[in-house]
C-alpha cells in the first residue's frame, strides 16, 4: 500500500476491479465453445458447463497461457506455483454452487502500468490478476414474477485484474483503462469490448478530507458501466457527490451505485444484506499450476510488441503528430494495416532509386497515417469492420498514395477510386482507368486548353495583367474544365503563368 | 444349471464356448433379481429393457470371428452413483429421485464398449454418506448372510447383490471403505483403486479428493481384469494418473515367496471383535506359510486418520452438494414462494440426515474463521499420515489387516450416530487418505459380538491387503495366491 | 459447543431448510463430531504442507479445442422448468 502526503485538498481514492473474458475458443474447464456473440439461449453449453452431478473441470492450457502472458505485460510477478479454489455462494447463474477461482496464489501478482496522462507519466500498481470461470446471464422479464437463466456464458475464461487504489481522478482513470485495453488486445488476449461485455470496469472510489493521510474508512463500488467514456463520467460524478457530503461533515455510506446513462449520474442499488462467507478452499479437482523459468522465458520471448514500445516507434521512426499516433495505436488492427502500407511505400522507394528522399518518404508516411484514420477509419466503422478484414489490402492502398504522389490522379479522384477499392477491391490504376480519372501532365495537351481559354476570356486575362490575382484562379479553373478536371493542377499553374506573363 | 456362483472368468469361458448366450444369463440374472431382491433390496433400479437390448448386441459381437472382450455379454450392476446416461440415476437421495443423466460416467463408457451388459443400479448409503446403506432414500440393504444385518457401505447394494448371486460383478465406490468394509461384511472381494487410477467423470461426487470407483467381484482374478479395464488416464479427469495400466491379469502370480508383509499393531484396535482378529492372524499365518516374510510395522498415527476425514470429507462434501438446487435437474420444491425458498426447501425436502449433517459441518470448517484450525490443520496431518505410510512402504510390499473391527452389525444401530462410520472405517481411512490401493477379500468367519449368529459359523471377515502408490499389482498378487490355496471366496449365504 | 442459533447461521449458508424440531438434534450431533475431532488440534504438524492432492500431479491441463455437445436436448429435459430455451426460476430480487 503507498503511502499517502497528507494534503490540503480534497483527495479522490480510486481503485479498479476489471473483469476480461479472454479469447479463447472454448470454455474455461470444459470443451463447450467460448462465443461472446451467440444469440440463442443455452447454445454453447454441456454437462460440465450445466453443473451434472459427476462432471469435472479440466484447465484450458490456452487460457493459462494468456492470463500470464496479461500478467507479464503489466510488470507482474508470476510466481512458480499457482492453483485453483473453490468460491462458494448460490445463485441461478452459477451452475456448481461455486465458481472455481483463485484465492491466495493468483497467477499474477505485484505488478504495475505507466500510462501518460494528459503529457505526465503516472504508474498505477496491478494488486493481482486471477484466473477464474464466468457465470451465466440472468434475465428479468418486466413485471414477471420470474427470472431466465442463459449459461452460454457460464464457465467462459475470465481474468480479474485488480489495481491498487492509486488513480486520482476520471482523468487517470480513463488513461489507465485505455491503455489496459490497448495491452489486452495487443496480446491477443481479449476482445476488451465493454459494450459486448468481454471487458467490465467496476471502480472503487473514495474521498479523503483534507489533512487525512489514511486510506479513507468506506469505499463505493460503481457497477453497469459499458464503455471507458462512462467509466470517467461515472467517477467524476461520484468523487463530486462524496465531496459535497464530506464538505457538510457527512460520511458517504459504503454501497454499490449503478451507474445510469441516461441520467449521467450514479444510483444506488440495492446493498447487500449480509457479508458472504465464499467457504474458499483448493479445488480438489485440479491439480496445481507450475510456470517453470523456461515457459515465462519463452513468453516474453514471443510478447508481441506493446502500446508504449509502438508509440515510440511510429514516432521516432515516423515523426507522426501524437494525436495520430494515438489514434493509430488504439486501434491495434489498424497499426498493424498501417504498417504495411508503410513497408510497401518503402519498398517502392527502394525501387524507384535514392532520389526520392526521406523527406518525400514521410510524406507518404503522413499521407498514410491520414488516409488511414480518415477515409478508411469512416469506411471501416461504416461497415463495422477491422482492418484485415477490408478488401483493400495494403499494397493497393500503397500504391494509391504513389498516384497521388505522382500527380496521376488528383486528392478528390482519389478518393472516388478509394471507395471503389474499399467496396470491390481491385488495383488503383485499374481503377482509376476504369472511371477516366487518370491526370494529364502533357504539356501540349494542357497548353492547347490554355489557349483555348485565353482567346475565349480576354476579360479576364486583362484583369489579370491589371494585377488582379483572383482571375488567375478563374483561368485555371477554365482550363481545368476544358480538361474534364483531368489536368494536374501543378502544370497547368504553372503554363498558365508563364503563358499570360509571356 | 446354476450360473450365480460363478466368477466372470468362468462366465467368459462359458460365453465363449457358446454352451449359453448373453441373453439367457442375462434373463437368468434379472429373474433371480426379480425373486430375491425383495429381501436384499439391493437394487434402486433393474432396467430389464436395456439390459436385454445390450445382451443381444453381445450376441451379435460374440457370434461374429474374432476373440471376445473380458466383460462381453456378462451382467453386472453399477452402485447408483455412476451417472448411467439414459438409466435413471439418483445416489440414493430423494433430490435425484427422477434423475436420467444426459451422460455416461468414464467408466460405464468402457464397459459399454466392452460389451458389459448392465442390469440395474444399486442402492447405496445418500451420496455416499455412510457405512451400512442405512441412509439410504430407498431403505438399507439386506446382508444376504443374515437379512437382519447390515451389508456395510457406502457400496452395500452392490456388495449385497453380488453376495446374493444376483450379479456377478458390480461396480462401487469408495471414499474412507466404502468398498472393503461392505466387501468384508458380504463376504466378497473388492478392490479399491490408488486414487486416480481410474477415472472419477461421472461418479457423482462426494469427496472429491478421496473418492475412488473401483468394483467387487467373486475372485480376486476378476478384479485384476476389472482393474486393466476401468483403468487409466482420462482427459475428461485431471486427476487421474498418467502411469500407463499394466496387464495386472497376465501379470498375476501365486508365487509370493519372499515378498515382505507388514501387519501394522495400530489395526488391531481396541474393541475389535476377537473372531475377526483371529481369522486376520489365521490368514497372516497362511501367508507365511506361502512363503512371505511377515512383520510387524509401526504406522502411529492410525488413530487420527478418522479424524482427519471427518473434517476433510465433510468439508468436500458440502461443497459438492452445492448444485443441487432443483434449478438445472433434480428435485425443486413445489413449497417454494420465491427463490430463497426455492433454494432452502428443495434442498431441505431433498436431502437426508446424513447429508444434512455432513453440509452443515462442512459448512462450518470452511467458514473464514475455522478454516485453519480445521481444515488446514487436517490437511497438515494428513501430510503426516501419507509421510508415515511411504516410510513403512520402504521396508515392505505390502500391508494386510482386517478390513473392518467386526462382522456386519445389525439394521438400526447406525443412522443417528454421527461417528459410526468414522469408527467403522477407521481401518480404511487412513490408506484412503493417503490414496492407497486396497483390496479386501474373505478368510473366514466370526461371531457378532452381540451373540446371535444365524448360524454356526458366524459371519463373513475380511482380509485387507493394502499396497503403495500404483502398487495394484502386488495387491492382487497377494489376493489372488491367497485364493489359490483357500476357499473363503467360495461360500455363499443362502438367501 | 454448538447451539442453535449458530446451526440455524449455517442452515442459511449452505441453504438447507431444517425443520425447528432437527435444530436441537444437529447441535448436538455437530458438537459430538467437533469433540471428535479435537484431538487433531494437539498433533504437531510443524514443517509440514498441506495435502491439496495425493497425485502429485502437475499441469494437467488441455487443449483449447471446441466439442459441441450432442446431448442438449437430454440436458434440457432433466430441467424441472424452461421457457423459451432458457431456464426458468423465480424471479430474482
């Protein structure tokens, strides 16, 4: 536990408890497939996940893997020795009567994650991670004296992590969350989707008065939040509520609040009339875990690279603003599309000769980084597709920034020829032929339309000589439409200019 | 002819010799079931239509080229704790009273594809929870030797059955004796299993930790072909061990000259009856002049290993019973107003005493503040007892002595008394704690201590023999030697 | 050793409806095996480790591979309720 500098403010005390259904494909103890988006009730269930009398769990070896692999990210210490225990309490969504758990030797433990808030670096201390089983989902039909129980999610793999209550506001909070995310689907670990529930955020928070140095004396556990933008409005709005309290001498009661979306405030729900004794005790069925020094050796050998190794990456090797490194980075799939994109551009670098420079090299490289938040982004999220799953693949998406580059099609037509690639893929040039999008450089071509316009506005070509600049403009503009909106801008600026200043 | 009193290995031959089919000792075996069960009431279920549905398809396997599987086409009745799937399963409780399993235990899936034949299932004490069948939801089973006595338990049905020639197998069970002490009373042999030798899927769970299926049978020499048959890794249960099954059956061997015999002085306890500490001696002596080396061994603390499982099983116990809450399967209370009631009155209507008893104390030694002074520490002297055992396994092969203090007691003194089968099976439970292998076989028979034999000769003692880890092999050595040169396995009551 | 009140403590846990007229009966019973039990209390286990298991087994873990059960009809018809292909309880406060 840190210690806390007594202060002269009202301090938040904020601590996480973070539930992630890993990604696995099937259950945690039992072969019954893991399918966070199966629609029917009681699909994905079995006589193990079921409960029947003389079923037994067997570990899922993917699902240790991952939960150490969690664990090694966030600066864990994963001991030798791990096991699992028996969490007793009934309930209709837990088939057993117990939910296999762990207790006192989690498989990670006294860890910790830098996160940059707002420009300032903060470490948040990770207490444990624990492996345990999900239950199922209860229904509660309106105004019904009835409840429904669905177990297609009961006996999913499920990792909680919990933090030390380090965080100070909904701004830590929301650095922190999105950077755990960021983690967790880097590894391969999770989906982390708070809307579909694979990842759920129950923050613990609490106020010290002014000259307090101890941890304060209640906590409020805030429950039903779905997304990290909720997370942060949740938490602000309670450490506000706490301080009024405190500030009028209160003591905030110690109770779970829900948090409600509509109202963008907390409620209290119902509190729980009795402490549980979870009877915790090894769970006879399972024989212990063992992580050797050579199996966690071997998986820090094959840790994908992380968030905050890629951040600093994509900015030293391509100077990209942070606010595109960011936006790139929290999409784990895009990064890595953006990457091939830039190794294709690389590739035609090295084949095109030295001549084009690096400077030309981060040009295409900040193109990249736009066409890839931007009009991809839109079509992707149209579309609710990742990246690798668009039909556009990254050396078509290459070469489209080469034309562009090369003045063979202008910004406007590329982006028609973009949505063509996006929605039947396809090469660019072929695409660009196909719509008659391709930009003329002839220099003859463009000089024949030039004349054409200067004999037919001799207006206007007076009023530029007379020092009107505007009219130059009008001129290309002329030009442009006698040349279908073909020409490159470029050479036909600058014939133009040399033509009426001649 | 009269097929009843022969072993499964007698049986085989005569399958296999065509002199009669599946089917017809299938009918003989369910018409005794039929004419005598109402004494033993040793079955909760005969299921008659796919007992003969599966003595036909053994024909059809029989008939056809080829050698035939040990168990193709011979009966036999499996102690109702194994999960049957499609034949009403219950463990003798009223909360499963109308329960079908959608699924096979392990070992039922390898008798089925043996060719088995299963006739029924039988009773035992609730879930396990005794040593006489006493607690049963369905009434206690009859000792076939008297039928006003217990046949022991938990496995007292298939003990029972077996005993009164109306199987000539079944399987069973056991925690803390639940085989060799019900064997020891019937007068049968039985072999319980190094724990994770065979495999616990779909035996309904009592202590986890403990609990081993295994199977009684007439001669030792049938439970080593049982034994390679129900044994081995299964991916369906983590604790089952990766050592790969011998041939115990072609392995076996009469010659047991110079294998060193422990008999422990601690089991030889206080209040044991002086027959069955004399016939115990008889057999020693009868080893001895097989050619082992007998001697005594000192195992300490004998005395806590009840002790220790009072604690342990319980504990196990109670929370293996959480899942039945009449949601899912099983009994719900047609009482219940809302859902606490839903919890507490299916579970108060469904379970007996006994099962109560053991879900309460459980309860409290795992509740936050008992948990070390009880569990923990029974846990730490079970480290003693497992300690203690490979230091004597270090000196000798084997260990043998009585299976139990006395002969089978009469209907009614077990069922309040909450410490009668930590006392009754305070021969079995510290190997069982240790996970040891065991069999327990006839050598004799002695009087009750309360005086009233039906007969003469008293009743049916039981010989343990106990081995190390994994050590099934010597065990059935020992058994099967022992039942070359006696014929204590070859009487039978006449029911 | 045991009263009642505290066996009425544990009847809630472990949610076992006993009848008023057992409640005496239990106490006493639980009493008797806690008095049995009490010797173990004496016994040195110093140095000595928790049993969690006898195998000695380590890592026994599988695949992460799907099987569809084929049995979920026989599943669902041993359910004293379902509607709608979900189970059905009274309602949850």
């Amino acid at each position: 536990m840190k210690n806390f500098e007594s202060s002269t403010e009202y301090k938040p005390v904020i601590g996480f408890e973070i539930h992630v259904q890993l990604a696995t494909k099937s259950k945690m103890f039992s072969p019954a497939a893991n399918n966070p988006d199966e629609k029917v009730p009681n699909t994905n269930i079995d006589e193990i996940v079921t409960g029947q009398p003389g079923t037994l769990p067997v570990a899922n070896k993917e699902a240790i893997r991952l939960s150490a692999l969690v664990g090694l990210a966030l600066n864990c210490e994963i001991d030798e020795w791990s096991k699992f225990d028996r969490k007793h309490y009934f309930y209709p969504d837990l088939p057993k009567g117990y939910q296999i758990s762990q207790f006192d030797q989690p498989i990670a433990k006294e860890g910790f994650l830098e996160v940059n808030v707002n420009g300032k670096m903060k470490r948040f201390g990770v207490t444990r991670a624990h492996l345990e089983e999900d239950a199922g989902k209860n229904v509660h039909p309106e105004g019904l004296p009835y409840s429904l129980v669905d177990y297609n999610r009961a006996g999913c793999a499920l990792l909680e992590i919990v933090t030390e209550p380090d965080l100070e506001s909904g701004e830590d909070a929301k650095s922190f969350l999105t950077e755990l995310r960021n983690i967790i689907r880097y590894l391969g670990a999770s989906s982390c989707d708070m809307e579909k529930g694979t990842m759920r955020v129950e923050p613990n928070i609490s106020v010290r008065k002014p000259g307090e140095t101890t941890l304060p004396k209640y906590k409020v556990e805030v429950k039903n939040i779905n997304s990290i933008k909720f997370a942060q409005a949740a938490i602000d709005y309670e450490i506000a509520r706490q301080i009024e309290i405190l500030k009028e001498d209160g003591m905030p009661k110690q109770v779970t609040m829900g948090w409600n979306e509509k109202t963008n405030s907390t409620v209290e729900q119902r509190s729980k009339e009795e402490a549980n004794d979870y009877r915790y005790f090894p769970d006879p069925d399972l024989p212990p875990m063992h992580f050797s020094p050579e199996y966690l050796q071997n998986l820090k050998n094959h840790m994908p690279e992380l968030p905050a190794q890629k951040r600093k990456r994509f900015k030293e090797e391509f100077n990209l603003p942070d606010a595109d490194v960011e936006n790139l980075i929290s999409w784990k799939e895009l990064a890595a599309y953006f990457e091939c994109v830039v190794s294709e551009i690389d590739n035609w670098i090295l084949e095109a000769g030295n001549h084009k420079g690096a400077e030309a090299r981060l040009g295409l490289i900040k193109n990249a980084a736009n066409w890839s938040l931007g009009e991809f982004s839109a079509l992707l999220n149209q579309k609710l597709l990742n990246p690798d799953e668009a039909k556009v693949d990254p050396e078509n998406f290459a070469e489209m920034l080469m034309l562009i580059a090369e003045g063979k099609i202008s910004s406007s037509a590329a982006k028609q020829v973009f949505k063509v690639m996006f929605e039947k893929g396809g090469e660019p040039d072929n695409i660009v032929k196909d719509l008659g999008l391709e930009q003329t450089s002839d220099e003859g071509a463009i000089l024949t339309a030039i004349e054409k316009v200067i004999g037919a506005n001799e207006k206007a070509v007076l009023d530029f000589k007379a020092g009107q600049e505007k009219s130059f403009g009008f001129l290309v503009g002329q030009t442009m439409k006698e040349l279908k909106g073909k020409g490159n801008p470029q050479v036909i600026n600058e014939l133009l200019r040399k033509k009426l200043q001649s | 002819m009269q097929f009843e009193h022969l072993s499964i290995t007698e049986l085989r031959k005569k399958l296999d010799a065509k002199e009669l089919s599946s089917v017809e000792l299938t009918k003989y075996f369910l018409s005794r079931i039929n004419e005598l069960d109402k004494k033993v009431n040793s079955f909760v279920t005969v299921c008659e239509n796919e007992a003969l549905n599966s003595a036909t398809k053994a024909d059809e396997f029989i008939n056809s080229p080829g050698e035939n599987p040990f168990l193709c086409g011979i009966p036999y009745a499996s102690k109702d704790l194994f999960c049957t799937k499609g034949v009403r399963t219950t463990a003798s409780s009223k909360i499963l009273d109308s329960y079908i399993p959608p699924h096979n235990a392990t070992v039922e899936k390898k008798i089925k594809e043996h060719y088995g034949v299963l006739v029924g299932k039988t009773n035992l004490d609730e879930f396990a929870h005794g040593s006489s069948t006493e607690t049963s939801a369905y009434g206690p089973s009859k000792n076939p030797w008297d039928l006003n006595r217990i046949p022991g338990g938990s496995s007292g049905g298939s003990t029972a059955a077996l005993a009164a020639g109306l199987v000539p197998w079944a399987t069973a069970t056991e925690t803390g004796g639940s085989i060799r002490q019900p064997a020891s009373l019937c007068g049968v042999s039985g072999w319980k299993p190094t724990y994770g030798r065979v495999s616990r899927y779909g035996v309904i769970a009592m202590g986890s930790s403990l609990d081993c299926p295994g199977a009684v049978a007439h001669t030792v020499e049938d439970l080593a072909h049982l034994a390679e048959i129900m044994s081995g890794q299964d991916e369906k249960d983590s604790t089952t061990g990766v050592q790969p099954v011998p041939q115990y059956s072609k392995n076996l061997s009469s010659n047991i000259s110079g294998l060193r015999i422990g008999v422990p002085k601690q089991y030889f306890v206080e209040g044991m009856e002086e027959d069955v500490k004399n016939r115990v001696m008889d057999a020693v002596k009868q080893l001895e002049k097989m050619g082992a080396k007998i001697s005594e061994v000192d195992l300490p603390n004998t005395r806590f290993g009840s002790l220790v499982y009072a604690i342990i099983c319980p504990s196990e116990v109670s929370s293996n019973l959480m899942r039945y809450d009449g949601i899912r399967y099983g009994h719900l209370s047609q009482q219940a107003k809302n859902l606490l009631e839903v919890y507490e009155k299916s579970r108060g209507e469904g379970f007996g005493s006994e099962a109560k008893r053991r879900i309460l104390t459980g309860t409290y030694v795992l509740t936050a503040g008992y948990y070390d002074a009880y569990y923990k520490k029974a846990q730490k002297v079970r480290r003693l007892i497992m300690n203690e055992f490979s230091e004597v396994f270090k000196n000798v092969d084997a260990l043998v002595c009585p299976s139990s203090p006395n002969v089978a007691v009469k209907i009614g003194g077990a069922k309040e008394n909450p410490l009668f089968g930590y006392i009754a099976d305070q021969l079995n439970i510290p190997s069982s704690l240790a996970g040891l292998p065991a069999i327990s076989m006839p050598c004799g028979f002695g009087m009750p201590s309360d005086g009233e034999a039906p007969s003469m000769d008293g009743l049916p003692v039981g010989l343990q023999v106990i081995g190390p880890q994994w050590g099934e092999q010597t065990v059935f050595n020992i058994g099967y030697a022992y039942q070359q040169e006696t014929d204590w396995h070859r009487k039978y009551p006449g029911v | 050793m045991l009263n009642i009140e505290e066996i009425k403590k544990l009847a809630k846990l472990a949610r076992i409806e006993i009848a008023e007229e057992d409640l005496e009966k239990f106490a006493s019973q639980l009493s008797s095996v806690l008095e049995y039990v009490e010797e173990l209390k004496n016994v040195n286990t110093e140095g000595l480790l928790e049993v969690d298991q006898v195998t000695g087994l380590v890592n026994i873990q599988r695949a992460d591979t799907v099987v569809v059960s084929d049995n979920r009809e026989e599943i669902f018809s041993q359910a004293p309720e379902m509607k709608d292909g979900y189970y059905k309880v009274k309602a949850i406060l």
